[in-house]
C-alpha cells in the first residue's frame, strides 16, 4: 500500500535519479591522452583528433573537461608543431639563405627509378622576405600598433557629431516631407 500524503492523496513513488542520456563514455585513461597527443604533434585540429579518436567533436570536449590529463596531452601535443610552424612563419617573413644540391642524372635502379648522381654544384639562393608573412606577423604580434581599423573623427563643422547631424536632417525631411503633403 502506497504512503497517503498531507492531502489524503497517495504519494508518487520516487523516481531514480536522473542519468545523463547516450551511452557510457568509452574514454580510457591509459590510451586516450597518448593518443590525442600524437595526433595534435602530426598538427591536426580538434575536430581531426576527434575523428582519429573514433569519436565526435563534442564527445572530444566532454572528455577535455572530464579528464585534465587528457587536455593536459593536447595541449602538449600542440606545443611543438606550433613553434615549428612560428619559427618558420618568422623565417619567411625576415627571408632567408638556403642550399639547393644540383644532382647529375643517375643510372636507373632495379626498382625502375632514377637514382641521384654524383653531385653538379651547390646552389645557395635568398628567398626574400615575405610582405603578407610580416603583415600577418605584425597584425598578430603588435595588434594595437597594425591593426586596419582606422580611427574617424565624426565631427563636422558647427560642432555637430554625425549623429546629431542625422537628427537634423531626419528632422528636415518630416518638415519636408509634411510642406509637401500641405501644397
């Protein structure tokens, strides 16, 4: 027999408590983070790992919040390939002085491909300075300083700033618009 509440009514049986709908995360803790870190050190993006992972973006998010270790891993895992991509980023943007080795033609290999011969010369060359490469640097190292926004003074003669002037003149074309309505 159920339990009458203050009412005289009979109270509902309590619920379970409420479980989160899908299914149970498969995370592994031994697996997952050195996973993840491998792949974000090949330099791929969150949505990649996920998709390497065998999971979704949003599951990548919950198991990032879940489990420090394994958003401590990403994070590392990104760290390399950043700088990498930094320091060449930076290399193109000041130029640079490479080598270029100039191979004579080879005889061909039992594999059917042409083999490198002895060597001809070495090349050195400048590759120049990038203009976009400093831009973007620039604009992202020092934004205060490159950023496009341009500042307007919006003040014109008589004192007026343009919204004042835009008031003057909504103004005008009501009185306008009621002399013509009139005649």
């Amino acid at each position: 027999m159920k339990a009458k509440g203050a009412r005289g009514k009979q109270s509902k049986p309590k619920s379970k408590p409420h479980r989160a709908m899908g299914r149970k995360s498969d995370y592994d803790a031994n697996k997952h983070p050195k996973l993840a870190k491998k792949y974000a050190e090949e330099g791929k993006t969150d949505e990649e790992i996920a998709l390497s992972l065998g999971i979704g973006k949003t599951a990548l998010y919950d198991w990032k919040n879940a489990h420090p270790e394994f958003a401590v891993a990403i994070k590392e895992g990104k760290a390399k390939p950043n700088r990498e991509v930094r320091a060449a980023f930076y290399r193109r943007a000041v130029g640079y002085k490479t080598r270029r080795v100039i191979y004579a033609p080879g005889a061909v290999g039992p594999d059917g491909k042409l083999g490198k011969g002895r060597v001809l010369r070495i090349e050195e060359f400048e590759v120049p300075p990038s203009t976009t490469a400093g831009i973007f640097w620039l604009k992202n190292r020092e934004p205060e300083e490159w950023k496009d926004v341009s500042r307007i003074d919006a003040t014109v003669r008589g004192g007026l700033t343009v919204e004042e002037m835009h008031k003057r003149l909504e103004a005008q074309k009501a009185r306008n618009g009621d002399s013509k309505r009139r005649g």
